[in-house]
C-alpha cells in the first residue's frame, strides 16, 4: 500500500512533494500528460500577458530565498518556466495516466486509472485543478481579428484580458452582466509604489472588521459619491452582490467575491512607456477597463438588455447591433475524478462542505489541494499554505486527530463567520489570501504572536507586512533558510511597509461610516479615479500603433456612426457628472499623512526596542491611542480555530 498518493501534478502540489522528500515519506504521483492549462496556452501561444498577481505571491518561499530582487508582476512565460522546472525535478516520481475512480474507505482509497491500473492508499492528495470554458477560448481564439464586435456575459480577469487583446485591433465591446469591482494593480501610496496584493495589511482586521472592511472594500462598495469614481460615472458597473444575502460580517470582506485587476493607463506608462514594442512582447499588455469605457471602446450594457442568440444581435438604444461572437463567461469547476464513499456512494463536491477548502468531512484522508483561490495575490500563497496543513495532517498523528476529532463543528463555525446564512454560491472558494495564509498557520502552529513584538518595527511587521506565505516560514517546524535575508530586502523595497501602516493608522481614528468619503480626499486616489485618463488619449493611440507593430496587423479604421451612437448612450451619465469633478484635494490630507509616514519612520530608526518614550511627545494623541489598541486586538479569537 502506498502511504500517500498525489493525484495531478502541476503548480499547486510542488510545496507538499518538497516536504514528503524532507520527511522521507513514502508517496507517489499519478498525473495524464502534461495538459493544464499553463501547458495549452504555451502550445497555442497564447502565453502573452502579464500575471494580475505579485512576484511575492506568484512564487514558492522556497523559489524567492534564491531570486528575489524586486517585487514585480511576472509574465505568463515566466511563471510556465517556473512550472517546467520543477516538473523536471520530480518526473521520475509521475506515473503518466489518468484517473477516472477513487473508492473511499475508511482506512484507505483504491485508485483507478484509465490504463486499467489499480493501487491502493492509504491518504490520498487531489490536486487536478479547475476547468472552464473561458480557457478554452483563451487557446482557440485567432485575437488578430480586427472591426468586429464581440458580446461578453460577464466580466472577470480572463475577460479582460481577452479585452487587451481585442481592443487594440479596433474590435468592439459590449459587456452584458451583473456589474464587476475592478481594482488597479499598482498603487502610488504616499509617494511609495505597490503592487495590489501588498497593500492588504490583513491583520488589521484583529482590530475592527468594520473598519478594514470599509477600507478594503472601500474601491468597490459603490459607497462614495465622488465624482471622479469610476462607477458614478457608470453605474452600470456596480456589482449586484445580491446573492449574499445573509453573507457574515465578521470576515471583510467574506469569501465570494471576483475582484478584476489592471494597468490603470498612468502607470502602465510610467513602467512601460519607455520601450513599449518590448514591453508588448514580453507580455506586458495594456488592460485598462476604466479607459476602455472612457474612450468608448467597450461599453456597458443592462444584463436584461435584448439579445437575439440566433441573429446574432444584441438591441440598444434604440439600435440593433449585430454582433459578431458571444463570450460567455463561466464559473470555474474543480476537475475531480468520480469518488465513490465506501465503494457505492457517489461524493458530491460542495466548497463550504470541506474544512479550510482542504478536508472533506464526507471522505476519509482524502485531502484537496489548489481549489481555493485568491481574490487578489498568487495560487501560490494558498497552495503553499496548504500544502504544509497537508503535509501534518499525512505525518504527525496527533495533529491529524486534534483537526479530525470536532471536523464538523469547524466547518460549521468557519463557514458561519465567513459566509452567515448565506446560501451557497459559485464562488464561494474565493477568499482574501492574507486571511486565509493567518488561519493556516495559527492551525498549524507557525502563526507570528503579537507577545513577540518587541519594537515599532516588529509591530508594524505584524499588521502592514502582508500574509504572504513566507511570512510564516520564517520560524517554527517548516522554517526556510534565508527568510530573515528576504524579509529584509522586500522591508528595503516597501520602505517597511509604513505607508501601509500609516493608512491603516489613520484609518483608526475615523468613524466607520465616514471612510467611503476620506478614502477620497487625495491628490491620487488608490483606485479608479478617473481625473487622470483623459489626459493620457495620445498615449493610447501610441500604444495601440505598437500593438499592431508587435502583432504584425493592419487595421483599417473606418468610422462606425452606430457604435458611436450607441457610445454616446452608455457615457450618458459619465457626461453629466463630469461637470462636477472638481479638483478637490485636500492638501491638509496628504501633507498630513506624509508627515507621519516620516515620524513612523524615525521612530523606527530610533528606538532601541522601548518605543514608547518616541511615540508619547512626538505622535498625536489620536495615533498613540490606535498604536496603543493594536496590542490588544479585540477580534482576535476565530471559533473555527479552537480546539
């Protein structure tokens, strides 16, 4: 019998074969040939994008310790690279086939493969991955179409990268769903630059889940009525979140929600205007969905808005469009193989029925690697989270009956304080990565302890340096060499994150239900503001002329009075507040919160470890008093963590 078998071998179960090879446990993997989708976009040579998620977050702790310069957002063919490489390290290890059946009994699993082989396990480890329609488009589609118009029924980040590669070719867009919550992938915070995912400061949330909900949520809860905001000008974007009826407030946000990420046009500029030909061929395309509907090249339609299916056209204001391709957007399915309990009864996959999306309570020593997602960051935070949960759970009995023995009150209580009553939902694995790295490792034991925290600087890595996976192997039974060396250079890079902490701790002193509007007193706002497109139209013109150049296209542009109508209808409202965007900036906003990112900063530098004496002269009483509630966070017990 084999101890553990690992079926499907891609990017997700690389953390748990390292730690098998450390512990010598005995395993094995049964993985078909080499068909995710990493493979089918390299075959069809469609691996020409960017990643919508860090450097840091993208890649294992254990690949950074070696490589890590700068944070940055990696392209599409060097994270395919990143997965040839270690497959080539472990091939010898694959049984090339594939499995169709696994029958569940309590003491071990047999496993059927399509070759007709059959073995037998005592745990066994899934890790097949998602399918869905959407990548198959992503590899079939010819993008060197030009003038035609496509219908796409929802919006996610697959759809806006097919956007990036349609627009620039004259094509139009015509979004027909529910509302989306896009966000900017790179923000200037105070004079410091971020990637999305490092600005989440997730435990934060210890302190007041209102308030880092009202921050976090802040670019998409639709609450502010500035004009400048990209949905005041088309509200057609806000989201209908109505399927989350009786959704938890403890956790903020809660799992389930779809955040699309983008090269806002000003800073795609600024990192790419340089050498935009070689930026194009690398990867590095332009995916703007805010300048897109500025400039009337896709627009936003009602999802009740007409459509004839079989004429191929789609009816609005007051103009029948025909159209040339419908997109339909689709939800993401695990690729499970059929799973028998005891032999007879078929499993039914049910998200919220498994315990950190890992622990199937309906199966025995069945694990599920990979299947939870990130609204924002890399799979890789999460896989290599649960791949050290796994990896206890395979080889320390103790910690396998401390989970097991009160499986199903777990599952209970985490799903109560992450989804409320709300009814099961086709996203439901979608979570904020930072929450879930921090649940992991407080389960497992490697978790950083607010009583460790001796100076400003370990305070402030506590709270502002974001959850990545590394944060946690840093010490304790999975400690990697070279984290402390790590940490370091990315504390260098973000200036120790204390723009993050300042945000945050300006945050505390406001009223929950005033953040929407403070959020929206800077001279640059952290997402979607719309003051800064206009001005960048000729370096869009520039940029599609490059596009075309890279591709090798012609595109004739001849004038389309229909969709120019049909633009003017759905930029209505954007024309009319427009008259109201103002330049409002509050100077006494950002002046004083420059201020403290420099005060923290010489705090830091300063202290010999007791900073208490810094903070009492020289930061206001409203800062010390939040720096005081950080030591004793008030919404720091997770029922589902309890023994």
């Amino acid at each position: 019998m084999i101890e553990v078998c690992i079926i499907g071998f891609g990017f997700s179960a690389i953390p748990l074969v390292r730690e098998l090879e450390r512990t010598k446990t005995d395993y094995q993997i049964i993985s078909a040939d080499n068909d995710s989708v990493w493979d089918k976009l390299d075959k069809s040579g469609n691996l020409d994008f960017n990643l919508v998620s860090s450097y840091q977050t993208s890649f294992y702790s254990f690949d950074l310790v070696k490589n890590y310069e700068k944070d940055y957002y990696p392209t599409g063919k060097q994270f395919y690279e990143m997965h040839k490489r270690w497959r080539a390290v472990y091939e010898d290890r694959i049984i090339r086939d594939f499995v169709v059946k696994i029958d569940n009994f309590k003491d071990h699993s047999l496993i059927t493969t399509s070759s007709g082989r059959i073995l037998e396990a005592k745990s066994v480890v899934i890790a097949t991955g998602f399918g869905r329609q959407m990548n198959s488009f992503l590899n079939d589609f010819d993008f060197n179409v030009s003038n035609k118009t496509f219908v796409l029924g929802g919006m996610g980040d697959s759809a806006n990268l097919i956007l990036a590669k349609l627009i620039p070719n004259n094509n139009k867009v015509i979004i027909r769903g529910n509302g989306f919550m896009p966000l900017d992938q790179q923000n200037n915070i105070w004079g410091k630059r971020f990637t999305l995912d490092q600005t989440e400061a997730h435990n934060f949330r210890y302190i007041s889940h209102e308030k880092y909900n009202e921050l976090i949520m802040g670019p998409t809860n639709n609450k502010s009525t500035n004009p400048s905001l990209l949905w005041n000008q088309f509200p057609l974007i806000k989201r209908d979140c109505s399927w989350k009826k009786g959704h938890s407030d403890n956790s903020s946000p809660g799992h389930g929600l779809v955040w699309i990420k983008y090269w806002p046009i000003d800073e795609y500029c600024r990192n790419f205007g340089a050498d935009l030909e070689g930026s194009i061929s690398k990867g590095y395309l332009l995916n703007d969905i805010a300048m897109w509907l500025h400039t009337g090249k896709v627009i936003l339609v009602p999802p009740d808005t007409p459509i004839d299916f079989e004429n191929k056209s789609v009816t609005y204001a007051g103009i029948e469009r025909r159209f040339d391709q419908y997109i339909k957007g689709d939800a993401e399915k695990p690729r499970l193989p059929e799973i028998l309990i005891d032999g007879v009864t078929p499993y039914e996959y049910l998200y919220r029925d498994n315990f950190m999306g890992v622990i199937p309570q309906n199966l025995n020593n069945i694990y599920l690697l990979g299947y939870t997602r990130p609204l924002t960051g890399g799979l890789a935070n999460i896989t290599e989270m649960q791949s050290l949960f796994i990896h206890k759970l395979l080889t320390q009995p103790k910690f396998h009956s401390h989970i097991h023995h009160n499986l199903s009150e777990r599952i209970t209580a985490y799903n109560q304080y992450y989804y409320g009553n709300s009814e099961p939902f086709k996203t439901d694995h979608t979570i904020l990565y930072g929450f879930y790295t921090e649940d992991i490792a407080r389960l497992i034991g490697i978790d950083h302890k607010l009583s460790e925290c001796k100076s400003l600087k370990d305070l402030i890595f506590y709270y502002a340096f974001p959850n990545n996976a590394y944060k946690y192997r840093l010490k304790g039974e999975y400690a990697i060499d070279g984290i402390e060396e790590l940490i370091e250079k990315v504390n260098r890079d973000y200036d120790n994150y204390i723009s993050i902490f300042v945000l945050f701790l300006n945050a505390g002193y406001i009223k929950t239900e005033n953040l929407a509007e403070w959020l929206h007193k800077s001279k640059h706002f952290l997402f979607n503001d719309m003051r800064y497109k206009e001005e960048y139209r000729a370096f869009l013109d520039d940029y599609i002329n490059a596009y075309r150049r890279v591709k090798n296209i012609s595109v004739d542009e001849s004038v389309d009075e229909e969709w120019d109508s049909m633009v003017s209808e759905a930029c209505k409202v954007r024309d009319r507040v427009a008259t109201a965007v103002e330049d409002n900036i509050d100077d006494s906003f950002d002046n004083d919160t420059f201020t403290a990112v420099k005060l923290v900063s010489s705090l830091i530098e300063s202290s010999d470890g007791d900073y208490s004496k810094y903070i009492k002269s020289e930061l206001d009483s409203k800062r010390i008093h939040v720096i005081k509630s950080l030591w004793e966070p008030v919404e720091y017990d997770l029922p589902y963590l309890c023994d």
